[in-house]
C-alpha cells in the first residue's frame, strides 16, 4: 500500500491501517473492537510514547492489560486496523506518571524524534506512532470549544470533540507547511538556524496564510527568508509531521535571480550549494563538515532529489 508514492518513503509518511473512518460513531463496533484481546494500543504519557523493552527489538504495542495499572487514559482513539485485521487504538496517560511508567521493569519512554532518528521501528509502526502522537496533541490542546470556550468532549472515537453547550463540532486541525528547494541550474540554496546542529543545512520552510496558494506560499517563503524571487514551483512528496500536527509539503522553485539577501529573525545563513557539494554532505565527506538533516525528514528527500538530478526545473 502506497508504495507507488514518494511521500511514503519518508519519515511518518507510511500508514497502512484501515482507518475504518465509516464506522468511528458506531458505538458498540467500536466497543467490540476494544475489547478483541488482540486488539493492541499505543501508550504515551504525555507526548512520548512508552515501549516494552523486554524482547530483543523494543515495541510500541501493548495489550490492554498493559497499561491498566498505570492511570486513568486521558484520551483514546481508535487509529483503525492493519491488514490482519488487529485493531489498534492510542491512549495518553497524565505526564505526571511518567516517572512511575519509567521505573517499571522492561518500560521505557521514549520521545518521538529520538524514535525517528535512531529508526527503531519500521516505515508502517513509525507511521502509526505519529499519527498517534498528532491526534493526541490535538486532544490535549483543544479541550475547550472555540466558539463559546465550554468545555468540549471527545467523540467519533477520538477523530472530533463536540460542544454541548453551543452544538458546534471539532476535527482535528492539520497545519500545512511548505518546505522547499530554490534551485538555480546546478546549485541549490539551503538555509540554517541557529538551532541546527553545528554545520548542518537545510531546505527552507514556512506556514501557508489564508487564501494562498502552495505555490505562492513556496515563493513568498523563499523571498522572505532569502531575498531570492523564484517561478515556477513544482510538487515533490509530503510528510505528516507530528510536532505537534503540520503536513510538510515538499517542492522545488526555479529561481529567477541569485543574489541572498538572509533575513537574520528567521535564519542564521543561507547560500547557494553546488550539486557536487551537496553530494559530499550527504555522505557525511563534506571538507568543511557541513552536513544534511537525517533522512527520516522530508528536506533529506527533497536535497537527495536535487543531488540525483532529478528536479529539473529548466528556464523556458
């Protein structure tokens, strides 16, 4: 399943599960599905998933036993169920047992990125796992109701929460966000804050406004940030990206000047990469020690595009 699409190679990009979205207001299905002893769920407390690290490969799933002993669930959604038919809901525990999860034999939390970074569980689980931490987050940030600010609860399994007082209906909220190449013949542009890990580069990203357009979005980023004018911008892949909630939304633009005018609030640098100075930071031989983001991040995908020619965005 979506093994045809670029998105999917990328972190959190691939979810298998069924997400059975038809059948999230019918109660007792729902309630059957829980109770299935094969049923498995995924534990955070708080934002940070809790593994069993009893085996010899850490895991994420946990029946429901598991987890019984350690707290009231907060919140627990229905994700939906794999090819196998197993169902598989999340759950979030008070952060504040945290340290009582962590003590127990053969738990350990875990936060997501260090998840992602180390790659300890396949492409599908990792794609479950955020999907996980996304709603949860959601959960957790909007319990009140925007329209008259009572408070709200959950319902269609997790997937909305509703107003009693006012009537109105929530679903969870998904921000998106460009992230994107300029690319001028042979030669990238790459920017970095000053969080970046020393050296480190990367494509520039930023939010979409209201009423704007993916493209113009990707322009106006890459003038703000860099002073950089661009035409025409091209879609690559898109990742879900979990902290707390965006879709990154990957493309290439074809710059139409060269000259870097760095907005110093938004970056710490930005210049122009050659394709063969790409290709060194890639694989970590960069003179200069210069370096990319990890590949479970969309911007490695979009600059591995660009270093394997394959974005070409020629001048008419």
């Amino acid at each position: 399943m979506h093994n045809f699409d670029r998105s999917a190679a990328v972190g959190f990009g691939f979810n298998p599960l069924d997400r059975l979205s038809e059948s999230r207001g019918d109660l007792l299905f729902i309630q059957a599905r829980r109770d299935d002893p094969a049923t498995r769920f995924m534990i955070f407390l708080g934002d940070v998933p809790l593994l069993d690290v009893r085996g010899a490969q850490p895991c994420p799933l946990f029946p429901a036993e598991a987890w019984d002993g350690l707290g009231p669930a907060r919140h627990e959604i229905f994700m939906g169920q794999d090819e196998n038919g197993m169902a598989l809901f999340a759950v979030s525990l008070d952060a504040a047992l945290a340290e009582t999860a962590g003590a127990q034999p053969g738990l350990e939390l875990v936060d997501l990125r260090t998840i992602a970074t180390r790659g300890l569980f396949p492409a599908d689980v990792l794609g479950e796992l955020g999907a996980a931490k996304a709603i949860l987050s959601w959960h957790e940030r909007h319990r009140h109701c925007a329209n008259c600010g009572a408070l709200s609860r959950m319902s269609s399994a997790g997937w909305r929460r509703d107003c009693d007082a006012c009537g109105a209906q929530h679903f969870p909220r998904v921000d998106p966000v460009v992230i994107m190449l300029a690319v001028d013949g042979d030669r990238c542009l790459l920017g970095r804050q000053a969080r970046f890990a020393p050296g480190m580069y990367s494509a520039l990203a930023g939010f979409l406004e209201p009423g704007e357009t993916i493209e113009d979005a990707v322009r106006r980023e890459i003038r703000e940030e860099a002073g950089v004018p661009c035409a025409e911008v091209t879609y690559f892949a898109s990742q879900p990206w979990p902290f707390p909630a965006s879709l990154m939304i990957g493309c290439f633009a074809r710059a139409c000047a060269t000259t870097v005018v760095v907005d110093r609030n938004e970056l710490e640098d930005a210049r122009w990469f050659s394709r063969e100075e790409v290709r060194l930071m890639l694989d970590g031989t960069h003179p200069d020690g210069l370096s990319t983001p990890k590949p479970f991040a969309i911007a490695y995908h979009l600059i591995r595009a660009f270093a394997d020619d394959e974005c070409r965005l020629d001048r008419p």
